[in-house]
C-alpha cells in the first residue's frame, strides 16, 4: 500500500528511515512516542500515521497538553458531569470520547502533571475514562499517540514524569530529525514555502541566489520547520525585487555561519523553463540541431542526454538506479515540478495555471492541498 505523508516535504535519509517505520507501524494499533526538536514537524507525522491506519476514516483529536491550564486540562481530556465545577453548567464529553473509534495526538506530553499522568496509564491499561464529577467508566476505543520535545528519560529520572507511563507510551519510538541534520531538505523546503507565499501574495514567484542557497543550508535552524517556514514568508513580504541574495538575510543568520567564502557549495535544480537561456526559451526552433542537453528528472538530479533542442529526453531506468528513485518519486517530483513552473508563468493564477497544465482548477487545488497539508 502507497504510504500516504500527509504533505511532509523532504528526500533526506533521516527522513527516509522515519517513513519506513511509519509504514510498519501505521496499521496497527500499537502506542507511539514522537518525540523531536520543537518546530521539526511532529503533528504533520502524527496525522500521517492516523491517514495510514485503518482508523483513517475515524475522527483524529489533537490536544497540546502544554497550551491547556493544568487545572482544566482534565476536563478536556475526559470531560465532565454538570455540576463537577463551578461554570460547569452542563455535562461536556472530552477528547477522549470525541476520538472514540480514532486517534488522539497527546502533544507536549512531557508537561502534564504527575496527577493526570495517573488517569492516562489507566485509558492505556484498562481502555476505558471517568469524567470528572461522574460516578462510572466509559469504554473508549482509541489509539493514544504522544509527543514531546523533552527527554523523557531524563524527566523519569528526575522524579517528573511516571516511568511506568513513559513505558508504556514508547512502545514505537518515532523520532523526527531537526533540520540541520536533513541535508538538502532545507532548500527543498525553502523553495516550497518561497512559492507558497508568493502565489498566496499574488506576487511574482522569487528565486534564492546561490549564496543565499548556501547560507541558508549551512544556517542550524534551530527552530527547525516552523522557523523556515516564516522566514520564507517574511522574505515574501520585504523582499522587493524576485531575488533573495545575502543582503536580504538578517544578522543572526549570517553572523552565524561565518566565513561566507568558506561554505560548500549546494546543488539546486531549477524548474526547466528557468534553466534554459532566455534565447532558447524564446525561439528553439532556432536550436533544431541534435546537440547534448540536460534534462532534470529529479530533484538534486541532472542527466545529461543527447537530444534535438527542445525535445523531450526520457529518462531510463538505470538513471532512476543510479540515483535511488523509484518510479513514484519520480512522477511526485515531476508533476510538482510542472505545477510550480505553470504557477510561476500563470503568476499565481490558478485557473491559468490549471489551463497550461490541462487539468481542472479543482484538480489543481487538491494536488496544491496535499503539498501543504
């Protein structure tokens, strides 16, 4: 079965190994423990592990455990009876009942008092809750999944969090790689959201320079994801011309990595509309003689192939071997390519875009919200 990611972006081998046991691990019904640096994508994967169980279909309930009051978070994990408290003007099912059937995400785990820690082992043990202020259980049918960026290890041996829960909830291990260990991930990410803003602005698609690149792939991230992800949109906002280059980046990132002339350099494939000359681009016809072209298959992949200009050069399976691909990240990359370069031309337009693709707007979105779900 086609392990569905959820709209998770990267062709790292860190973030390989963690998809191969989200595929083992997805149709069970087997307790799992994300555990990964703040802002590294935690959600996305949980989601993508319930979008891959046979409870896909079943409701998935995500509750942040650090964002709740510790004094209200009970209540909306097993709700409550009317009177249970003051305010409590009627009785309220929790998040526990509301995934009954499906999956629910505990995240920040790791903050939750050694209190409530109590009532958590016992759904895991004996599958059933009470709410609060009620005088009976309730059988619930849920996968507890669970996140933190803490070391729970630590915490158990700090006396913070219970060892006999900790055991329980890492039955399955999954844990996300921060960025600055996902290689070429970074660019591939940063040229995603880069478009994503620009067309959400309705503003002309921006390109990352090559020192830019290299800055930005030497930078630590260390607010992973989420801190790539709105520094693209802020560049989509003060940026004036189509090119980032060094002196759109702030202080902190240069300052950062150093010595600029002393980075390596970093592979970039543009989309073939922009990798070909300008003359090219605008009369091949001119160009008619069989001459050696590139033909970019991949992403990070170039072959070169000999070929009349402005012909099509299909790539072979040995180059797919060569290279690692299989035949879906192949297409995925290939079609992501195309709808990105007929957005660019289109500028943002989708129903132009859809036309220059030949496929329907509704189409186009759908394939626009698996991107970025």
């Amino acid at each position: 079965m086609e392990l569905n990611t959820s709209g998770i972006i990267g062709q790292s081998t860190s973030l390989a190994e963690v998809f191969k046991v989200l595929g083992k691990v997805a149709p069970t019904d087997s307790t799992v423990l994300v555990t990964g640096e703040s802002g590294t994508g935690k959600e996305l994967l949980v989601r993508a592990l319930h979008a891959n169980s046979r409870r896909a279909d079943k409701p998935f309930v995500p509750i942040n455990c650090g964002a709740i009051p510790k004094e209200l978070l009970e209540s909306e994990l097993f709700g409550h009876e009317k009177g249970a408290f003051t305010h409590a003007i009627r009785s309220r099912p929790g998040r526990f009942e509301m995934a009954d059937g499906g999956t629910i995400f505990l995240d920040e785990i790791g903050e939750m008092e050694l209190s409530l820690q109590v009532k958590i082992l016992r759904v895991l043990q004996e599958k059933e809750i009470e709410r609060v202020g009620g005088t009976g259980c309730k059988k619930v049918d849920v996968r507890i999944v669970a996140a933190t960026n803490r070391d729970l290890e630590a915490e158990v041996a700090a006396g913070r969090f219970r060892e006999d829960l900790y055991y329980r909830l890492n039955v399955i291990p999954l844990h996300l790689p921060p960025l600055r260990q996902r290689g070429n991930d970074v660019l591939l990410l940063a040229r995603h959201f880069l478009n994503h803003f620009c067309a959400k602005k309705e503003r002309n698609p921006m390109q990352l320079d090559d020192t830019t690149r290299r800055i930005l792939a030497a930078y630590a991230w260390p607010g992973n994801v989420r801190e790539l992800e709105n520094f693209m949109e802020r560049l989509s906002i003060l940026v004036d011309g189509d090119i980032v280059c060094m002196d759109d980046l702030p202080h902190k990132i240069l300052d950062h990595v150093g010595d600029i002339s002393l980075l390596p350099p970093v592979e970039e494939v543009l989309p073939e509309a922009e990798s070909q000359p300008q003359a090219e681009q605008e009369a091949p016809e001119q160009n008619a003689a069989a001459t050696p072209s590139e033909a970019p298959v991949a992403e990070g992949v170039t072959v070169l192939v000999s070929a009349p200009a402005g012909a099509f050069a299909w790539p072979t399976l040995g180059v797919l071997a060569q290279h690692g691909l299989n035949l879906k990240d192949f297409l995925d990359t290939v079609e992501s390519r195309l709808i990105d370069e007929a957005l660019a031309k289109a500028e943002g337009v989708k129903n132009q875009a859809a036309e220059l693709l030949g496929i329907k707007r509704t189409t186009l979105i759908e394939k626009l919200k698996k991107r970025t779900m």
